[in-house]
C-alpha cells in the first residue's frame, strides 16, 4: 500500500511538473501567470478541490511573475516605466484594494453568474485581439491624456479587475493585458511586462488573505504540487521569455486572442462538467 502511495505521488509530482512548462512558457512569452489554465489541472487531474485549488494557483502565479520579471528586464531595453507609472500605480492600487475588500462582494456573486460573464468577456476580448492582429482599431489612446483621467480609470480598472482575480483566483493578465492595450493604446509587449508588473502585489496581497482566512496550503500540498509546478512554471518562464524577441506583436496579439477564447471554452466545459456531476 506504502508503494502504490508513494508511486502514485511521485506520478502526480511529475504531471505537475511537465503541464507547468508550456504554461509557464505564456507567461514569460505573453505576460500572463497561467492561472486560468492551471485550475483545471490542479481540480480535474491533481484531484483537488475548488477552494483549496485557489491559493495554490495563486502561489504558483506569484513564482511564474517573479521569473518572467526577472527575464525580461534582461530582454527588454528600455521600458517606459516613467511614461507608464500613473496607469501602473492607479491600476495596481485598484486591485490591491479589490483583493483586501471585495472579498465579502465576491463571495456575494453567484460564481456561475460571474464565470459566465468572463467567459463572456474572455471571447469578446479575444475576437478583438484576433482581429487587430490583422487589421488595425484606434485605441482610446488615454496613454497621451492627462495624468488625473489616467489615474482615475486605471483605479476603476484596476478594482474591477481585481474582483475578479480574488473571485477566481487568477492573476489577472487576461484582462490586465487587453485593457492597457484598448484602453490606453499600450503596444503589447511593452503591456505583457506592465501587466506582470501590475499582477505582483495583487498574487501577494491574495495570498496574505488566504493565508489569513485559514485556507491556504500544507507541506505536503507544497512538495507535491508546489514545488514542482513551481520548477517547471521557472523553466516554462525562462523558455518564454527568451522566445519574447521573436515574435512581433501582431503574431502575439493573435496567439494572446487565441488562447483566451480556448480559456472560455475550458472554462465552459468545466461548468457543464459541475452541472452534470451536480444533477
């Protein structure tokens, strides 16, 4: 019995190991944690449940953040890090604020009411990005407009975001990305670091609060999942970030609105999958 037990933990170790690389190599490559992609994982294959599943995304989207920031400040040149720093200050601020009070808001929603709305919003988010990929919209362009109106819809952005990042556990890239592209007419690449930027404290100050809630993981959850999707999430990221160069940014946008729309697709197939087990 010691053996199927162990054997079966070192299997689980490994599939978490492998399945983190690619998804890690989007967060290095795009700017995104890979969250939205991991929950299926850690529920359907990794056997674990909802609530527990959150904080151990959360934990593995902080790793997967730290080390696309790490290898892309020695990929990028110049980022225009004084140019950007009100939509960067207001938005991150937005959702500090979202992840330290919308907790009880949150927990209000009807989940199914709030997935459905993103699954929404993913597809509409991803059909745009696909589209400008190949044809070119005028972006509300705000990078150019006063600081002031700057800040004040990157704090609005920054909550609503942040609602939904506490709500689903995610980091937030997702939509962190597309809005800093629509919005304030940011070019890609420059708005997959921004967005990583943005996501850091956000990861952080939601784990705090899972950790403060009581929710959060063990040590044996740590080795066996933690620890190696964080590996792989840290060789994923490097692999992405050396690959970011390559690609020009349209290519990018169509991958990025590829990828979202699949994340919908999952993210319904999971609600049906809850739905039948439930009926």
């Amino acid at each position: 019995m010691g053996r199927i037990q162990r054997f079966a933990s070192n299997s689980n170790r490994l599939v978490a190991f492998l399945i983190s690389i690619p998804i890690g190599i989007l967060g290095g490559l795009i700017g995104l944690g890979g969250a939205e992609f991991r929950l299926p994982v850690l529920i359907g294959v990794l056997k674990r449940q909802a609530l527990e599943a959150v904080p151990i995304n959360l934990a593995i989207s902080l790793i997967t953040i730290i080390t696309s920031l790490i290898m892309r400040a020695g990929v990028i040149s110049s980022f225009p890090l004084m140019d950007l720093l009100p939509i960067l200050l207001s938005m991150m601020s937005g959702g500090v604020l979202s992840a330290l009070t919308a907790a009880n808001l949150a927990s209000k929603i009807s989940k199914h009411a709030l997935e459905t709305w993103m699954k929404v919003l993913l597809i509409a988010i991803g059909l745009l990005l696909i589209l400008e990929g190949f044809l070119h919209f005028d972006s509300a362009d705000l990078i150019n407009s006063h600081p002031f109106i700057q800040i004040i819809v990157g704090l609005l952005a920054g909550i609503l975001i942040g609602i939904v990042s506490t709500s689903l556990g995610v980091a937030g890239g997702e939509l962190i990305i597309p809005t800093l592209i629509f919005i304030f007419g940011v070019g890609i690449k420059v708005a997959g670091t921004a967005s990583l930027i943005i996501s850091l404290p956000t990861v952080c100050v939601g784990l705090m609060r899972y950790h403060h809630l009581g929710k959060s993981f063990d040590r044996t959850t740590a080795s066996q999942i933690i620890v190696p999707m964080g590996a792989g999430s840290i060789i994923g990221s490097i692999l992405g970030a050396l690959l970011y160069g390559i690609f020009s940014p349209n290519i990018l946008k169509v991958f990025l609105g590829a990828i979202l729309i699949y994340a919908a697709i999952k993210m319904f197939m999971r609600s049906n999958t809850r739905a039948l087990s439930g009926s």
